[in-house]
C-alpha cells in the first residue's frame, strides 16, 4: 500500500499540493487555447484530479527500480515510457466530455490541437516531477527505518548490560553472607533467581506496562532486604494510573540499585528509599530519593546504572524524557520523566 494512503493528514496534504500545480496547468492551458477562466476550470479541474491519483503509481515503479542497484539505462527508459503512457492516457479523456462542456462554457468551439499539446506536455513534466519526489521519499523512509534499527540495537546492547552488572554485585554480596551468615546466602540465592528469571522474561520485551516495571524492582528489593535487614526501609507512594504507563524494562531496578549501593549501603544506621510515581500534563514523573553520606568515600566506576539509563531514554525517546539528579544536603533524588503511553513505544 502506497504510505500516503496510510496516514488521513498525509493524504490531505498531498491532494492540497496539487491545487497550485492545477492553477499553474490552468495558465498554460488559458494561455495556448485562449479559454476564458470558467472554460479552463471545467477542463483542468477533473484533469488535475486524475493526474493527483495517477502520480501515485510511480511508487510502486520506484520500488521494483531502487536508485542502487538498477542499471542507468533501466531507470530512465521504464521511467520515460512510464510518463508517455501517463501523458497519453490523462489527457485522452478530455475530448469524451470536457471540450464539449467547455465550449458551451466559453460560448465557441475550443481547438482540440493546442489544448492536447499542453495537456500531454504538462501531465509529462508532473509525472516526471512525482517520480523524483518518490524516490526521495523512499530515500527519507529508508534513513527513518535504519534509524528505528539503530535505536534498537542501541537499546539492545544497553539492556544487556544491567543484569551482567547486577549480577556481579549480587554475587559480591552472596560472597559476603556465606561466612557471616549462610542461611541468609542461601536466602538471597533464591531470591536471586527469582529476580534473575523474571528480569529475563520481561527483557525479552520492548515495553512493558509500569507497574510489571515495579513488581520487578520490588523483587529486587527482597534480594537487598535480606542482605541489609532492618538497614533498609523502603516508603512507596505510586498514583495507581501509572501502573499502565508503557516504559522500557530494566529501568527502575538501576536507579534503586544506585540508591543502595551509593547511599544505604554507606550508612551503617542504613536509611530509608522513598519511591514516588505520578502523573502530570501527559508524563509520567517517577522519583527515588535516598540518605547518603557526603564524607564516605567516592566510590571507583560510580554513576553506571544512570548512565545507563539516561542513555537507554535517549534512544528510545529522545528528547521526549529525561533522567534529572538532585544531590541535596543529606539526600540524593533521581527523577525520571517519560511520556505516558499506554501502548509500546516504536
């Protein structure tokens, strides 16, 4: 199907930019058969709107005859053949009707020679004109779908680094447990697996709806709860509308880990993680704020789970979201902005 067709707006616009290409037919045609403008309009008018549908066809050329690939000789000899049966065919129909309501329109005969001539002249150079505007076309449309794959692929290749990365803190921490406290290693094994499987049943998908996105970082959370115990305290307060909201997954989960690794895990009291979701003007704001310790130590290849997700937004939506940081005295808040979509993201 020709992709004007799918899409109403680009339709319209299309048949409105044949108006001032009518009028332009319409001087030339005034101008060689000495028509007054009511006579013109009554040959041009339906002219012009058959030639609009008949410029659609080059698409289907173009695409059996790609600019590479096709030999020169090729292209411009179906092309030119294309645009003769097209200059030929368009203006066969005026002599059938329009010439005869044209001249009781203009009060006298109109000559069928020079209205023929301008006719099949101009019909040639619009079909000329619609075969170099579809290739560009086709061109825009290929540089949109290696776009699209180049963002998958990016997104792809940033997905698979969260759970390698996860992984080899989780497994630092399990090395820990198992000489200060087996069972619990044990415990956060098990646990272990049950984020590790669902994280990688839901990776498989682009989108996810909101609230699997959080059913997934509670998991986690029950990992890091049996390793920090009464350290960890987590606050949720989410607006039950967001749970809808379409978001790539392994997006949350990076954000609570920063705020383990960076700001519980540095307080021997621990501390509390506040997690909020809500909606405003079409976005969905979602924010998680931690205590930290603003003399412990920086540590060496921070900063991985943002990076990862702010790059991850980036090429899945652009400038539409954005990743904002808030260290304030004490506290440390991320908060993520994206738009809110109740179907997956393309």
């Amino acid at each position: 199907m020709h992709p004007l067709f799918q899409n109403r707006n680009s339709l319209f616009a299309y048949f409105f930019a044949w108006v001032p290409l009518g009028a332009m037919l319409g001087v030339v045609v005034s101008a060689a058969a000495h028509l007054n403008w009511r006579a013109t309009a009554a040959i041009v008018a339906p002219v012009t709107l058959l030639m609009a549908f008949v410029c659609l066809s080059p698409w289907y050329v173009c695409r059996a005859l790609p600019l590479k690939g096709t030999p020169t000789w090729k292209l411009l000899s179906h092309h030119w053949v294309a645009a003769t049966l097209a200059s030929a065919f368009v203006p066969s129909i005026v002599p059938l009707f329009l010439l005869t309501f044209a001249s009781r329109i203009q009060g006298s005969p109109i000559s069928l020679e020079p209205t023929m001539r301008v006719l099949a002249s101009m019909c040639f150079l619009f079909y000329l004109l619609s075969i170099a505007l579809h290739y560009v076309l086709q061109t825009l449309e290929s540089t949109r779908q290696a776009e699209v794959l180049s963002r998958e692929a990016e997104l792809k290749a940033l997905k698979a680094q969260v759970n390698p990365h996860f992984l080899f803190n989780s497994l630092n921490s399990i090395s820990a447990l198992t000489t200060i406290d087996p069972a619990k290693a044990r415990e956060m094994c098990i646990r272990l697996s049950d984020f590790l499987r669902n994280s990688l049943r839901l990776g498989e998908r682009m989108s996810i709806p909101f609230g699997e996105e959080l059913a997934l970082a509670s998991t986690y959370l029950d990992v890091e709860q049996v390793r920090f115990g009464k350290r960890l305290r987590v606050t949720q307060s989410f607006d039950p509308a967001c749970d809808a909201c379409e978001v790539p997954p392994l997006l949350v989960q990076p954000l609570v880990e920063n705020a383990i690794k960076h700001g519980i895990a540095s307080l021997a009291e621990g501390g509390e993680i506040y997690l909020t979701a809500q909606l405003s003007d079409g976005r969905m704001l979602f924010s998680v704020e931690n205590p930290f310790d603003p003399d412990a130590p920086a540590q060496r290849k921070s900063g991985f789970g943002l990076l990862n997700v702010r790059n991850r937004l980036r090429a899945r939506y652009g400038t539409a979201a954005r990743l904002d940081i808030d260290p304030g005295p004490g506290k440390y808040r991320v908060s993520l902005t994206v738009p809110f979509t109740k179907e997956p993201v393309k």
